[in-house]
C-alpha cells in the first residue's frame, strides 16, 4: 500500500484555492524550486490515515490553452509529473463557468477529484446541486467542501486517497462528445497511431484535440516525433473544419466543451427564488430562548406523528378508538400503508405454498426471504415519509435555524447548535450521522458526539419500536414510542454530560459554540426534496437487498437445521436455539422463559449485525406473517414488551455503526467505550422499563 501521494491542486482564480491549500496543509507550506520556473509554486504536507499527502499548489488558470506562463506550468506539471491524484476546484456559486478546467483536466487524466467549494454559500444563494448525481456523470469523486467551517476535508482527504489507491475514480480519460467534430478528431488520431503516447504521457485523443485546436507545443512534438509530412496533414484537416464551419476551430472546441457542461448539470442545479422577508420574521422566533427549542421541538414531534399516521394508522386508531369509533378505527389501521403492505406479503406467502406446497426449498423461499424481507420492507413507506419531511426542512432552510433554536437547550448537556445536523441524520441512520460529526469545529465536542450519537434511534430502530408497540392495546402503543425516544434522548444527554464534565476537569473542553450561516427561507424544491429521499431510502434498499436477504438465509438455516446439520421442524432443537440457550439467562430478570427466553436472544443477537434483522428473526423462527404477531405468539407481557423495546434502542446499532466509528477515530479504544457504554444502558434501560411496568 502506497504511503506517499502526490496531489496537483487545481483551480481558477477567486474559486478559494489558496485557503484551501492552507487548511488542508495546515498553513506549513514551502516554496518549491523547480528548475526554469518563474512563478512561486507552493508545496505543503498532510498526514490522514497513515499516509502522506504532499500537495502541489498550482497557479490559478483558466484552462489549458498554454497562452500564459501559468497556463504552461500547470499542464507541464499535469503531463510530465503525472501526479497521483489532481485536486480541482471548482465554485459552487458559479458551477457552470469554473466547470470548463475540470472538464479539460479530465480530458487529460482520470486520476481526479473535485471539491466544489463555497458550501456554505451555496444553500444562502438558493442553488441547490445534487453532489452525488454529478460524481455519478463525471465518474470521480465530488466532495463539497467549505474553508469557513471545516465541511467536507475529511471527506476530500478520504476520496484522494481512494482514488490514488485506484478504489475510486474513472480509469481512463474523459471523452466529450463533439458532435461534428468527433470524425476530424478520429482522422488526426490515426495520424498518430503511429506514435507511442505511452512514453510521453500524453492521451492521444486529448492531443489530437489539443492539434485541431492550434497548441503549438503538441505541433513542434508531433513535427519532430512523426515528421513534419504528419504535420502538414493535420494542419490539412484543420483548415477543412474552418472552411466547413467558418470558425475557427479554437473557437469551436471550447463552444462544444460548454454545451457538454451545460448538458451535464442539467436537472444537478437548481436555482430557488428567494423572499427575504420571511427569513427575518422565522430568525426572530427561532432566536427567541423559549420560543426556538419550543418550535424545533414540536416541527420534529409533528413530523413523526404525521409520518406514523399515514404508514400505520397511529396513533389515529388510537383516538377514534377511544372515542367509540372503533370499526373505523379499524379501518384506519387495516388499509393503512403498512397493514396494505402485511396483507400483500401474507398473500403472496400463501400463494406460494399453495403453488409449491411444503418442501425445504418453499420454506426458504417463504419463510427464510420472503418473510424477513417482507417484514421489514412493510415500514419502507414511513421511512421515505420521514425523509421526506426531513428533506422538505432542510430543502426549506428551517434546518439550520432548528439548530439555532436548539442551540440554547444543547448547550446545557454540553454540545452545539451544530450537533442538531448529525442528530437529525441519526434519525435515518447513524452511519451518515457520525461521519456528518466532521462539520463540527470543536475536536473534543466531535469524539463525544461519535460515542453517542449510536442512541439517536435510527429508521431500523424505528422499525422495532412500530413492531414492539403494535403488539400492546390502546394508548400503551403510543406510550411505548414516546418512552422508548424519551429513554433514548435522555440516555444521549446525560452520558454527553458526563463526557462533557470529564473533558472540562481534564482542561480539554472549549465551549459549545455555534457558526452558521442562514440560507434563505423559499418553498421547498420537489426535485431538490426527492434527491435527499432517495438517497435515504436507497440505504434502507440496500441493506434490504443484500444484508437482509442473506440473514433471511442465515437465520432461516440456523432455524431449520440441528447441530448435526439435519433439517427439523422443531426450532427448540435448531442450531440457533443451543447458541441463544447459553447467553438467554441474561434476560432472566425480566422474567422471560421457555422458547420465549431463547427466541429474544437470538433476535437480539442478530440485531448487532442489523438492527432490521431483529424482527426479520422474531418472524422467521416463530414462523408469523407479521412482526405483531410473532410477538403475540410469543406470549410476552406488555412490561417485557416494554424492556425489550428499550434495549433494542439502546444497545449497539450494527456492525456497520461500529466500522465508521472506528475508521473516523482510528481508534479501537473508543468504539469499544461505545460497546460498553451502550449495552450497559441498554442492560440497566431495560431493567428499570420493567419494574416501571411492573408498578403501574
């Protein structure tokens, strides 16, 4: 593996290249001595994840037509240095103008990552850019960044050493379309067949663009490497374009570079109208001590009744219910969303068996894939409703003046306004939370937040709740969601107290601050909505459709085979019966016993690998349609239900949680702090939530 990168940094000017350049070096930087070189070319060091990073910071140019002195280094540079990585710039206020190098360095090399800088600005400016659709087109990684606060370089150093180390990036160059122009391109390509581009680094068809354009360095090559009859012919052929299109070809070329650019970002940018009337009226409110956590608090709590509604029925049911409307309350619980979706998937199982009738394939089939997978996509509908709440705040600008509001309440367990970002994204999955921690100014501030915020119960978590809940009569549905969120905010706050006042006697604490720029207030975008759902709801799909799926097959053989590996009926007799038998006596104080002690276990052994997987088993091994009735089934009080639920929230989210805690700290020690911290709470969370429910 290679330890030492050399990166090429890229931009025109005014796009922020020299601020960059000092944060990502750290301002020790030095001016390189290279040989027959006028312009001062500054050099700088940066270590991240074991490697050393040098950075070359280029002159600012417009493009590559060799017109100036900077212009000639930075291709020189570009073409004989062949660095591992060129960093570009590019301005996100101005996309479509600072695009015009990018898409010329691609041409040259595919060995490139882009940072769109001014992040901040960008939403204030009411231009939203659909970062990922971008790095899809281009093929390279596409990081936004910000100098002004810290946004997206741990990002930018993770993406340039993926692609120096060939896991990320395009490999090979960049072909525009040139619509007319591809043919003469071709015809000066096969001039050049002849001439072995291997040796001097050049792409050929960047050089035959590069001749039709006039470079007169490539034509003095090109003279002295094939002769000056070669030469002569390409010269030909330009004089044929002129004549044909009445242009110059140097003017044609970069006309056809700026439609391509104009082709790619169309539906990636998109500019809102702003009212600047309403942002002073909303900051007003959202700065108000009382009013802001108020507000914040409430927008939040709506969006999940609202979303809970519409997917479940609740807690609507709940009231007609109590209010002696009970056929429709019913109704509403019965073709809402969700309860759509179980009747579809206990269909579609019955129909299978009818079809297939009983073998060991259709128990796969049905009870292994099917099942699991169909009880946990039965909650996909909530999911995309919560993101697209979510999205519609964070689209709308109210996101960032939540964190205003909040930030008063915050500071009191000892984090910032800014910590509202990655707990909001917790919601949705704690993944993404923690690596959005890299935003946050303060390092001390940082770590505590990476150890708690796997308490922010994420969609997975969701899941279990809505399943654990819909087994309880009544109000206790509702009361069990709220509890559940309740002991998990709480469980965050105080343990973020703790490590706060730890930090403070240590002398490590700077206090929680907040640094935000307000973008304006404007009607949510749909397109702009629909970006941040999908990208939600692609996670959820995707977790469904590989990790899911095959701990569907996982548990399902481990459900159906003895430790002799002979199939049985009897799931007491199964390999995951003698596994969860030795760990179920860590359940004892609630009280649980028989198949029901074990089954829990192996549910909540399951769930360190994926929280989803947790119902996925309840459902598989009891052999029920739905998570409601796999839980029935087991016989469960409504206090274990209640314990069961808070340790499931509480103890470690998945596997994959643990990974980026690790790969964002480097540090073993605090993800195994996040393991103790967590099941210890989880163990004394859901001891307290019994006795609670044995009193009342």
């Amino acid at each position: 593996m290679k330890k030492y990168i050399e990166v090429g940094v890229l931009g025109q000017p005014n796009v922020g290249k020299s601020t960059l350049f000092n944060i990502l070096t750290g301002k020790k930087v030095h001016v390189a001595n290279w040989p027959g070189v006028t312009v001062e070319i500054h050099e700088g060091e940066r270590t991240h994840r074991g490697r050393i990073i040098k950075f070359v910071d280029l002159p600012g140019i417009y493009g590559f037509s060799t017109t100036t002195v900077e212009e000639r280094i930075a291709r020189k540079y570009i073409l004989s240095k062949q660095p591992d990585v060129v960093l570009v710039l590019v301005d996100g206020l101005n996309l479509e103008r600072t695009m015009y190098l990018l898409v010329q360095t691609l041409e040259i090399t595919p060995k490139v990552v882009v940072a769109i800088t001014k992040y901040d600005a960008v939403h204030a400016h009411g231009i939203h850019i659909n970062y990922k659709a971008l790095e899809h087109k281009l093929g390279v990684p596409v990081v936004p960044v910000s100098s002004v606060s810290m946004i997206g370089i741990g990002d930018l150093l993770d993406a340039i050493i993926d692609v120096a180390e060939g896991r990320r990036g395009r490999k090979a160059p960049l072909k525009v379309d040139y619509k007319e122009l591809n043919t003469f391109i071709e015809s000066v390509m096969s001039i050049l067949r002849k001439l072995d581009t291997s040796k001097i680094g050049f792409p050929k068809r960047w050089m035959a663009i590069r001749l039709l354009e006039g470079d007169p360095e490539i034509e003095d090559l090109v003279k002295r490497k094939l002769g000056e009859e070669a030469l002569n012919e390409i010269i030909r052929i330009r004089e044929e374009i002129k004549k044909i299109y009445n242009r110059e070809p140097s003017e044609l070329f970069p006309t056809r570079r700026f439609e391509y650019i104009n082709v790619l970002l169309k539906g990636i940018v998109i500019r809102a109208s702003i009212e600047p009337s309403r942002k002073t009226i909303l900051t007003k409110y959202f700065y108000h001590p009382v009013l802001g956590p108020t507000i914040s608090i409430l927008i939040l709590l709506a969006i999940f009744v609202i979303a809970f509604t519409i997917n479940t029925g609740f807690p609507l049911n709940i009231i007609l219910s109590d209010l002696g409307y009970h056929d429709l309350a019913e109704a509403v619980e019965e073709y809402s969303i969700g309860g759509l979706m179980e009747k579809v998937f206990s269909g579609l199982s019955d129909y299978l068996y009818n079809v297939m009738g009983e073998s060991t394939f259709s128990h796969l089939l049905i009870d292994g894939i099917i099942g699991g997978v169909g009880a946990v996509l039965v909650f996909l509908p909530l999911i995309m409703i919560v993101a697209l709440m979510l999205a519609i705040l964070e689209d709308s600008g109210l996101a960032p003046r939540i964190a205003v509001g909040m930030h008063g309440l915050l500071v009191k367990i000892g984090v910032s306004g800014h910590a509202i970002f990655p707990m909001t994204l917790g919601l949705g999955c704690n993944v993404p939370a923690i690596m959005a921690t890299r935003a946050i100014p303060s390092f001390r501030e940082r770590i505590r937040l990476i150890i708690t915020l796997p308490f922010i119960p994420c969609q997975a978590r969701l899941v279990i709740v809505l399943a654990f809940a819909s087994a309880l009569t009544g109000f206790n549905g509702a009361l069990l969601i709220l509890y559940g969120y309740l002991m998990a905010f709480i469980a965050f706050s105080i343990i973020n107290r703790l490590l706060y006042e730890y930090d403070k006697r240590k002398g490590n604490i700077v206090e929680p601050e907040i640094l935000l720029e307000l973008p304006p207030v404007h009607k949510p975008i749909p397109k702009v909505v629909w970006w941040h759902v999908w990208d939600s709801t692609k996670h959820f799909l995707i977790k469904a459709g590989t990790i899911i799926f095959f701990l569907g097959i996982i548990i399902w053989f481990m459900t159906s085979y003895t430790p002799g590996l002979s199939y049985t009926d009897d799931v007491s007799q199964s390999i995951a019966a003698g596994i969860a038998r030795v760990l179920a006596p860590l359940l004892s104080p609630i009280n649980l016993s028989g198949d029901a002690e074990w089954i829990i276990t192996f549910a909540l052994l399951v769930g360190f690998i994926a929280k989803e997987a947790v119902i996925e088993s309840l459902t598989i091994v009891t052999g029920a349609d739905s998570a409601r009735e796999a839980i029935r089934l087991l016989g469960l009080t409504d206090p274990q239900i209640a314990a069961i639920t808070v340790f499931s929230i509480l103890y470690v989210p998945c596997l994959a949680t643990l990974a980026v805690i690790y790969s964002e700290t480097r540090s073993w020690k605090i993800a195994l702090l996040n393991i103790l911290i967590m099941m210890s709470v989880a163990y004394i969370g859901m001891l307290i939530t019994y006795l609670i429910g044995l009193i009342t």
